[in-house]
C-alpha cells in the first residue's frame, strides 16, 4: 500500500465527516457570502477543529476569496485544504545529527504511548539504527513488561530496572548504554500518571534535566503522544504538558478509529507545536511521519492529485 493510500484510508472517518459537510454547504450556496462563511466555520468547529483555529481559517479564507475575486463557492474547498496545510507546516523531521538521539515519550496514560514506543523502534530498526528503550515508567510493573516485549519484538536493546526505581535513574542509565554500545537513539517511556499533575510533573522535569546534563539539548526530542479519538481533549493535554515539559513534536495515535482527527489542526495552529508523528493502524508501518501536505489532501479527500 502506498504512502498515500494508507494515509488516506487511516482518515477514512475524519474525511467522511468534514469532507461531506464542507461540500454539502458549498452546494447548497450558488455564491461566496458571508452565511456561506458563517457555515463553513461552524462544520470545523464540530470537526474538532476547535474554535480559535476554525476562526482564523475562515478569516484566511475571506481575506484569499478577495484577493482572487473568487465567486463561485465550488472554489472555496480548494482554498480551505491549501490553508490547512499551510497551517500544518513545520519541523516534522526526527533529525539524527549527533548519537545518541534521545527522544522522551511522554503522554496519560491510555494514549498509545507504550505503543508507539515499539513502533518507532521497530521502524528505526528497520532502518539500520541500533535501538536502546528505556523503561522509564517504573511506577507499574505492567509498563516496564509491556515495553519489554515491544524491545524484544522490534529488536532493541532495553533498560530496566525493577518497579519502583527512580525513572530518572534508568533514563541515565540507558543514555549510558546508549553511548557505550555506540546506538543511534535512545528511546524513554515515562509515567503517565502518578499521585497528582504536579508530581507527573515534577518527575518529567527531573528525567529532562538528566537528558540535558548527558547529551547536547539540541539532541533531544520531547514528543507528547495523544489519542486522537479525545478530540478537544487532546489540546488541552497538549496545552498542559506544553507548559511542562518542553514538547519538540507531537505524535497523534488512533486516526483511523475517530472522526475527530481535525483536532491536529488546532493543536499545531494554536500551540505552534509540529506534528512528527501519526498513527492510523495496529502496525508498525502504521505509525507513518507526518507530512502536512500529504495529510490536508488525504483529509479532503484529494486522492485524484495522488498519481
């Protein structure tokens, strides 16, 4: 299956909605006005847009349908799609300019993290990377054992230690081992609840601070894993851990489950935080990089511009 197709296919759900709504206004409007604007804005907010970023999308769209003196309302599905995917642009890339490359996965508990994990292993893998997981959330047991089958299964070494143990200890630990067995990247899990928010927290700062004092900051990747079947409920995870931890990306699970995957949109416009990452399956090749263009085509059902 091609990079498109699966892409496309994953956003089965959230193009059906938003696709189907936008055109079924855009049909019934024989001209551009200001109720066909009024709509349009009301479908993204119940597409999880949310309501800021379906705003500013309405508002880019009135200001590009004057500047081109466009007048018939067929156009406007077009313009949206463009600037939804001009919205989306950024750093999507994992750069693997120094070794080891040390990417924190952090996210509640539910979301996919652990998942993900041994998915972005498996496909570093694959790649020729020498892979290190460190199984940094030692606060249950079934964390540290999921993790370790994930390690086994896509070919990474892992680091563990027993439930209980300080999370930060094992993250120095796996940087170590990262950097004595020459690996390419060091992969963290890290809890996704304990007592309260702020000892979450705490402990995620005390495991950054660690990764700082061992590798070169610009090395390191926060990325923030959300389930995507949450819908607005993900941006506010986003807008708390964002305050917290420093993401550097952001990785969106379950796509291919929910209807409510235009809420990647408002997370990027309204946090300014790049996507790196999406899932849109159970396998491994599901977990695909993110590509705004790719993904603003799927979403509006462009397959045709797809050779």
């Amino acid at each position: 299956m091609g990079f498109f197709k699966k892409i496309s296919d994953g956003l089965k759900k959230t193009r059906d909605s938003i696709k189907q709504n936008i055109e079924s206004v855009i049909n019934s409007f024989t001209k551009i006005d200001e109720e066909l604007f009024e709509e349009l804005e009301e479908i993204l907010i119940m597409s999880d847009v949310g309501a800021v970023t379906a705003s500013r999308i309405c508002d880019e769209l009135r200001q590009r349908v004057k500047q081109k003196g466009l007048t018939d309302a067929s156009a406007v599905k077009g313009e949206i799609r463009d600037i939804v995917s001009e919205m989306l642009q950024g750093d999507s890339q994992i750069h693997f300019d120094a070794k080891p490359k040390v990417i924190l996965v952090i996210g509640v508990n539910g979301a996919g993290k652990t998942t993900t994990i041994g998915k972005m292993a498996s496909n570093f893998v694959k790649d020729g990377k020498k892979v290190v997981i460190a199984a940094a959330d030692t606060f249950r047991a079934a964390a540290i054992d999921q993790v370790a089958v994930w390690a086994e299964r896509a070919g990474a070494e892992l680091v563990r230690h027993s439930e209980g143990s300080d999370p930060a200890s094992v993250v120095f630990d796996a940087i170590a081992a990262g950097k004595s067995r020459g690996a390419d990247v060091v992969i963290c899990d890290t809890a996704g609840r304990l007592h309260n928010k702020k000892n979450l927290m705490d402990e995620l700062n005390k495991i950054s601070r660690v990764c700082a004092r061992e590798v070169d900051e610009k090395t390191i990747e926060v990325l923030l894993v959300l389930d995507a079947t949450t819908g607005q409920n993900a941006l506010n995870q986003a807008r708390q851990f964002k305050e917290a931890a420093g993401l550097t990306g952001i990785v969106l699970t379950k796509l291919d489950g929910t209807a409510k995957g235009g809420v990647i949109i408002g997370i990027k416009e309204e946090l300014g935080i790049p996507v790196k990452y999406i899932g849109v399956g159970e396998k491994a090749e599901d977990l695909q990089p993110f590509d705004p263009d790719e993904f603003a085509k799927a979403l509006f059902g462009d397959e045709d511009e797809e050779e």
